[in-house]
C-alpha cells in the first residue's frame, strides 16, 4: 500500500469514528424524552446522566489507567468551572430546550456554540474578527432565526425554549474556556472523568433524584439511563477521541456536523416531528456556518473539548 493510500485508510477509519461519536450524540434526545414520558424533570435527568457518565467514567479509567484518577487538590477550581458552571448548565438548558421545544431544534439551538466561542475569544483573548468569522455568525444567527421559526406562518416555539437552547449553546462554549485551563496540567481523560464526577456531585443532591430512589431501579429506567450515560456520553466520547488521534481539530469539527442532522432524523423517525421548508433552511445555515468556522483557530478548542464533556 502506498503512502496515500495508506493516509486516506487512516483518515477514513478516523472519520467512522468520529461519525460514530457524533451520531451517538445525535441521538442523545431519544433518551431524554423517554426519561420525560417516564416522570423526570429536566434536573433530574441531568443528574441522570451525570451520574452514569461519572460510574462508567470511572470504572474505565481504573481498568484501563488509573492513575489518570490523580489530581492536585487545588486543581479542582478547574472543574467547578467544567463540570459545574459549564456541564450542568449545558445539560439543563439543553434538556429544557428539549421538553420545551423538539430534539431537531435543540440540537440546533446548541450549536449556536461557536459563536458563543468567537465572541469570548475576542473579549477574553483579544482575538481578531476576521471576514471568515463574521459570515459564520451571520449565517449561525440567520439560521437560528429560521429553526425558531420567526419566518415561518406557524411559530409554535416559546421565549423560554428558545432562551433555553442559546443557554445550552453558551454555557456549552464555556467549557473551551475553562478545559483550556485544565488540559495544560491534565490528559483528556482525567479533565472528562472530574468533569463529570462534580457534574454529579453538584446536581445529584439538589435534583430531586434521590427523594424517590426506587424510581431508578425499574427497568425501562435503568435502560434508558444507561443509553444517555453510556452510550451518548462516555462511548460517543470515546469514539470521537479515538478518531481526533488521527486528524486535526478542523477536520473532526467538520465531521461532528452530522449530531444535528441525526437529531433531526431521530426526531422524525421516533417522535414524528416535522419541520417546514424555512426550518430545513435554517437547519442548512447553521451547519455551513459550522463547517466555515471549523477551519478558524479561535474554535478548535470548542470541537476539541466536545469530546471531553458530551
């Protein structure tokens, strides 16, 4: 085998994996809603989730290293600001966005991220608009305007959805701050692992979950609880690390694009929702913008830590 198609193996093998993570992702409102129909509040299934994503977190890191799990305790600033401030806001906004909106919309709304990214950069970083960027989040708010459907005759989406999914969008894009911080003394995995261990203990006690424990011992929880933890979490995680091994940030960012596009499907094909014309257009918008922006520096670190936190 010559050398590039060697590379173009290497690179397509990459590419599965991160298409992999990012579908995992995708479907991560097909969990969530059957959690809803089940009872749960949105805190509640944010402490769901953290909590099944720290167990299996940590179980894979004491078998496969464990001594990744060694942290300094003054370090743990770092994961107040991740785990706390970031991931379980992010997972409230979204999961609220969910209920309120549809799983297509929200997963729309999330990925109004990156210029939620650009915008700190520039405040916190003295980073430079450039023509690139400004298109981008020309076309992200463009976009979003016509997911939301304000161009459409029937808008049937609330200010507290709407506020809900740009929450999950910003509180998402805070994490490239702070695990930028923390990826200077710390492997992706113990940034993930402690992100999600005080993630946990954070919304846990104050989610309501444990008033009624039982509720998570029947069965239809226990699978639903495992799908969001383990396979939207830590496997999507794990696939999409795997495949950002082999190629750069720009081009995994890119690729990450398909999560809306299986949102949308998945909430078709299990939920029955429909969108109009104005909605798919809209849907295209942000997913250009995000492939243009995937090709700036300032938001590599957005796609870089997707897969150190969903």
């Amino acid at each position: 085998m010559n050398k590039k198609l060697a590379y173009l193996y290497i690179v397509g093998g990459a590419s599965l994996y991160i298409v992999g993570g990012a579908s995992l992702w995708g479907i991560i409102g097909v969990f969530v809603t059957k959690l809803y129909d089940l009872g749960f509040t949105p805190a509640e299934v944010v402490a769901i989730r953290a909590l099944m994503a720290a167990i299996f977190l940590l179980c894979y890191t004491f078998i496969h290293n464990r001594k990744m799990l060694k942290i300094h305790i003054r370090d743990s600033r770092y994961f107040v600001g991740t785990g706390i401030i970031s991931i379980v806001f992010f997972n409230l906004c979204m999961f609220t966005a969910i209920k309120e909106t549809s799983v297509s919309i929200s997963a729309i709304l999330l990925y109004t991220a990156p210029a939620f990214v650009m915008i700190l950069s520039y405040l916190l970083f003295k980073e430079a608009f450039t023509l690139q960027k400004v298109v981008a989040l020309l076309m992200t708010f463009c976009g979003c305007a016509f997911v939301v459907g304000i161009f459409s005759n029937d808008t049937t989406i609330s200010l507290y959805g709407l506020l809900a999914g740009l929450g999950s969008g910003f509180f998402y894009s805070l994490y490239s701050i702070f695990g930028k911080f923390a990826l200077e003394k710390y492997e992706s995995i113990t940034v993930t692992v402690y992100t999600f261990v005080f993630a946990a203990i954070a919304i846990v006690p104050f989610s309501g979950l444990l008033s009624s424990p039982q509720r998570l011992l029947h069965l239809d929880v226990l699978l639903y609880g495992i799908g969001l933890g383990f396979f939207s979490t830590m496997l999507a995680f794990l696939l999409y690390t795997k495949g950002l091994s082999y190629v750069e940030s720009s081009r995994a960012s890119i690729v990450a694009t398909l999560e809306p596009v299986v949102a949308a499907l998945a909430s078709f094909l299990f939920f029955h929702e429909r969108l109009d014309v104005f909605q798919y257009f809209g849907i295209i918008l942000v997913i250009s913008s995000i492939v243009i922006v995937g090709t700036s520096s300032s938001t590599k670190s957005l796609f870089k830590a997707r897969s150190q936190n969903l």
